[in-house]
C-alpha cells in the first residue's frame, strides 16, 4: 500500500492564525512531487470530507519550486477555545498518513 510517507520527507498540520488550519506535505524529491501530485489524491473533497467544510472554502496550492502541496481550511473551533481539543492543530494531518494512495492514476 502506497501512502503520504512513500511521497513526502515532511506531512504537518499547524495553526495559520486562529481561525485556519494549514496543512504541508513536501515531497522527497522531484519524481515523488510528480507522482503525488499526478494521483489527484490531495484534493479539495478529500479535504472536506475528513474535516467537514465546503469544498469551497479549502485554499490547496501545488508549489512546484518548493516540491510541496499546502492546503488551508477553517478551524472548527477558533484556537483556545474550550472545544478546541488540538490548540496548535499539530494533530490533525493524523487521519491522512493511513489513507491508500493510487498511483496507478498519476500521469
């Protein structure tokens, strides 16, 4: 099974001020940004259905220089607040790590 790890040296979540959630995935190498990105896996519905916003409102930019995909989303509850269970949002890439990958669709 394929998954993030085969692709990226470094896969985090963090707070982009207190109301966004930030997400990096920097690739290996030039081969592996290709493939990623080629498979279509780091999509806005994906997005949506594992953290529960609008297609909408996801912000995902391929960074070809950088060999890196970054998305942004809202928070789904403002930074400290009393329901916020991740302050610095450093867990919540978690759900992704797991997830098959099929790179027999990449380009």
């Amino acid at each position: 099974m394929t998954t993030l790890l085969d692709f990226c040296s470094l896969v985090r979540s963090k707070n982009a001020g207190p109301f966004t959630l930030t997400f990096d995935f920097m690739c290996h190498d030039q081969a592996a940004y290709d493939t990623l990105v080629g498979t279509g896996f780091l999509n806005k519905d994906l997005f949506a259905r594992l953290y529960g916003v609008h297609p909408a409102d996801i912000l995902l930019v391929n960074h070809p220089l950088a060999l890196a995909v970054k998305v942004s989303l809202p928070r789904p509850e403002v930074q400290g607040d009393l329901r916020d269970a991740d302050c610095y949002a450093g867990q919540q890439y978690a759900p992704l790590m797991d997830l098959p990958i099929e790179t027999d669709r990449a380009a």
